[in-house]
C-alpha cells in the first residue's frame, strides 16, 4: 500500500479513499481517519505532537484527544 503524504497530495493524484476526515485542532491541518488507507490525522498527530482532533464531518462536532484516549 502507497501511503500518501496527506489528503490534498491524495486528491492531486485522484485518491479519494479515505473513509472520513479530520480537522487538527491546533493548527488546522485536515487529515483522513484511521479507518483510511493513509491514517493522515494520526500520523500528523505522532510528528507533531498536536493533541486534539475533531470531525471534519458533516453534521458531526465530537473531538478525540490523542494524550487521553478520550472523546469530547
């Protein structure tokens, strides 16, 4: 599996199977989810060590901290 760098690279190259998207909360990056070939959002999680994500769904607001393993 190629995992690509993020989700814009993905969409430049016409890769468009990530499952849902996330929205760093600290510095705005939007990476897709662990269910996603590429794990963007975990990935950019575990080279920067920013802590919480949210949903970048529609209709769907929850936040997920990386440090606590914990919903919000």
């Amino acid at each position: 599996m190629v995992r690509c760098r993020d989700w814009t690279w993905c969409l430049a190259h016409d890769r468009r199977d990530w499952v849902h998207l996330r929205l760093c909360l600290t510095c705005g990056r939007i990476g897709c989810c662990d269910s996603s070939p590429g794990r963007h959002a975990t990935a950019h999680h575990e080279a920067t060590g920013h802590p919480v994500i949210r949903s970048f769904q529609p209709g769907e607001s929850w936040r997920w901290c990386y440090v606590h393993g914990t919903t919000g």
